[in-house]
C-alpha cells in the first residue's frame, strides 16, 4: 500500500511530509499550530494532540506507516512554518533531542523583517531570558539570561522589506525574533516584538535542516520549499 505524502488532519490543509526514514518523519509544519505539551489542552490547535489523535484513530496516513508513536523532537513557533521533525521511538526522541542540545543540528531560517541592515553578514551573541513582566515574552538579559548565538546574512531588499537568513546556533524561544528586534530589524507580523502593525503575517520560515544521522549513518539534509512565502512578500 502507497504511503500518502501528506497528514491529513481535520479543519488543516494537508501538511506535506518533507523526509521520512525509519527513524524521523519531517513535515512542512503549516501557521497556526502550537507544540505545546499534550497536558495542556487549552488550545484546538495543538499539533502534537491531533497527531496523537489521528494515530490512534488509525488514519490513513499513520495506518499505512504502521505508526504507533511520532514526537516532536524540537520546536517552531505557532506563527512560524517549514521543517519540524518528529521521532518515531521514545528511544530515537531521546537521540534527536540531544542532538539539538548538542548542537548537532544544523539550522537554516528565512526572515522577513524591515528597517535598515547595517552589514551584510553578522552574528548576534545576546543572552535571553524570560521578561518578568510579560509571560510567553523573551528579554535580553545580560546578567540571568542564558548564552544564545545567531548568525544572519542580508540576502535581498526591495522598498519594503529584507530578506535575512538566520542560523541559530542555540535553539532559545523566540531567539531569531529578539536578535533581530534588537538589531533594529523587527520580522514583519511579529506583535510581539515588533513595532509596525502588518497585515501580514509572522515572516519567518524553517527552510532547511541537517544533521549527521546515528541510526543510518549518512548525512541528511532536509528542505522546505520557500517560493510561496518569497512571493507572499513581494521576492
């Protein structure tokens, strides 16, 4: 029986699978889904409870792979889309996640942002921490906050906006977005962080992921396609 190339899970779009081995499943993760713990379930958006439901449900796309178990390993932001691998064990969780601690991982992000670049290749070394003021909200914080290290490279402007690539070194929340806020550089639809109000949305996007794999030792490299969200701000 074919493998569907896509989950499929209701009131979504079909979310396009980008990679998969006996280990890992790497989706297109689409906007809107939060990777928030299954416990809490105040949210119908939360992606890893509807893939828990959608695999016990036995759907198609779960049936086909015999899947029983698929967890996330890493997270994006809701507002953030592209490359999210998941694991396939509670054993190979355990290998990825530490990968990502490990900085093994590597990671490759578009950003959408506006104002003025004053280099065209920079690194941002700010430490972040929580704002005591605001929950869910990140803060440079010099003294308490924890080491986090960005490189950036402008790759194209127009009148409007610039095209940043970003490649965290660290994997701190909201770590792109606080860089480039305080670079003077705020992603175009960050409420969060940014100062502009925009109609669109959040412009940042996961486009590729790397690693060597331990299980089929070989290198993997994993890509999400990016013309549509180029096009949706005018590259």
């Amino acid at each position: 029986m074919a493998k569907p190339e896509f989950i499929e899970l209701p009131g979504c779009e079909p979310i396009p699978i980008l990679y998969e081995d006996r280990s890992v499943l790497a989706v297109d993760k689409p906007r809107g889904w939060m990777l928030v713990p299954v416990s809490l379930q105040s949210t119908a958006r939360n992606l890893q409870a509807a893939l828990n439901s959608s695999i016990a449900a036995r759907d198609f796309w779960a049936r086909t792979r015999r899947l029983k178990f698929l967890r996330y390993v890493h997270r994006l932001d809701a507002d953030t889309t592209g490359v999210l691998l998941f694991a396939k064990s509670r054993g190979a969780v355990e290998t990825y996640s530490k990968m990502f601690e490990g900085r093994q991982m590597e990671k490759t992000y578009l950003a959408v942002a506006s104002g003025r670049a004053l280099d065209v290749e920079w690194t941002c070394q700010l430490k972040l921490g929580p704002d005591p003021k605001q929950v869910g909200r990140v803060n440079v914080d010099a003294r308490r906050g924890r080491p986090a290290e960005t490189h950036f490279r402008l790759l194209q402007s127009h009148e409007k906006f610039l095209l940043i690539e970003a490649r965290p070194v660290t994997g701190r929340t909201h770590q792109i977005r606080v860089h480039l806020a305080e670079a003077g550089l705020p992603i175009i639809g960050d409420e969060l962080y940014g100062s502009l109000k925009s109609n669109l949305p959040l412009g940042l996007r996961a486009v590729h992921l790397a690693y060597f794999d331990p299980f089929i030792k070989k290198r993997v490299a994993i890509r999400a396609p990016t013309e549509n969200f180029l096009k949706a701000y005018g590259f």
